[in-house]
C-alpha cells in the first residue's frame, strides 16, 4: 500500500502503546529519570493510594449520589440510608424529617418509606376515654370513709353507730354513682 493511502487506515499509522516492565522502572530509577518515591508508587501501587489519602485535606469531598427522594431536583444526595446503598440529599432531609409542618416521621422510617416504597406511615392518634364519674366518687367516699374511721378509732364507739355512717356513706356513694353512670350512658349513646 502506498504512503498516500497508510494515511486513511489508521491501525498502519498508529504507534504501539509503549508497555513498562518493571525492568524499564528499575532501570530509569538507576538513571536518575524517576525520583525514588516515583518508583515506590509504581512497585507499590495500594501504598501510594493510602499515602494520597493520608495527605488529602479533611473534610474529604462528599460523594455525590443520586437521591433517593427528589432524584437530584434539590441537589445531590449525601446522607445515606442506614440499611442500604441509597442516599438521600440535604434539603429533602429538611423537609421530610426536621420541618414540623411537613414532617413525615423521624429518619428511621427513611428505609421504609422512600427506598422500600412501602408508602406513608399513618398518624395514629390515641382516643381517651374520660374515667366515669362514679368511679371518681366511689374512690373519693371511700378513702374519706376510711380516713374517718381512723381518726374515730381512738374514741369509743357504739356499733349502731358505725353501722349508720357506713350505710349511710354507702347509700350517697351508690345514688350519685348510679346517677353520673346514668348520665353518662346518655351522653355516650
């Protein structure tokens, strides 16, 4: 083939790629083309990535990934998930989890939620249902009637007498009980 057309075929043209051998390194140390650190880096090549890490300015750079969450739309995520290689960015970490306006839940659910996709977790909202007013009266009454009968341990007292005030303490309880329980039966239906 002629000069003129070696041009258009590029494989004829093109220069192989020089291969080093270790000989060629040991060889250019002992010429003095390579500084010795030059030739530990090639002969010790997991070395050099450690010394270059050593001598990196800290805080290191974030790794930039795709968020989970907005898909890069508020900017990189840099928070990763704690149960998988997800990442989520900054401002969606705002949003969703520390905004109290628009919180979704604390950031343990961010697995669940957004790499999961298991959807949002409800609010659940325990009712409290108020204690009846006759338990109240009963706990009150009784504890009274108990507080008097010590106070009245110490003076003599005749049976009938104790039998009155007991039954008569007894009756109020149960008539104001039955009467707020039955109040509080209309209230409820």
């Amino acid at each position: 083939m002629t000069e003129d057309a070696q041009v258009f075929h590029r494989y004829l043209v093109a220069k192989p790629a020089i291969v080093i051998t270790e000989k060629d390194v040991e060889k250019s140390y002992i010429d003095d083309r390579i500084t010795l650190q030059e030739y530990k880096d090639y002969k010790f090549p997991d070395r050099k990535r450690i010394r270059e890490l050593h001598a990196m300015q800290w805080p290191q750079p974030y790794d930039e990934k795709l968020c989970v969450v907005c898909q890069n739309v508020n900017g990189p995520g840099i928070i990763k998930c704690f149960n998988c290689p997800n990442y989520i960015c900054k401002k969606c970490v705002e949003i969703r989890f520390l905004n109290e306006d628009t919180r979704e839940g604390c950031f343990l659910v961010m697995h669940r939620r957004f790499c999961v996709k298991s959807g949002k977790i409800l609010a659940i909202v325990p009712s409290v249902v108020p204690e009846p007013g006759y338990l109240k009266e009963l706990r009150h009454f009784g504890r009274v009637a108990a507080l008097d009968r010590i106070e009245n341990a110490n003076k003599p007292v005749e049976v009938e007498e104790v039998i009155n005030t007991l039954t008569s303490s007894l009756i109020h309880t149960l008539t104001s009980s039955l009467m707020n329980h039955r109040t509080y039966l209309l209230t409820c239906s």
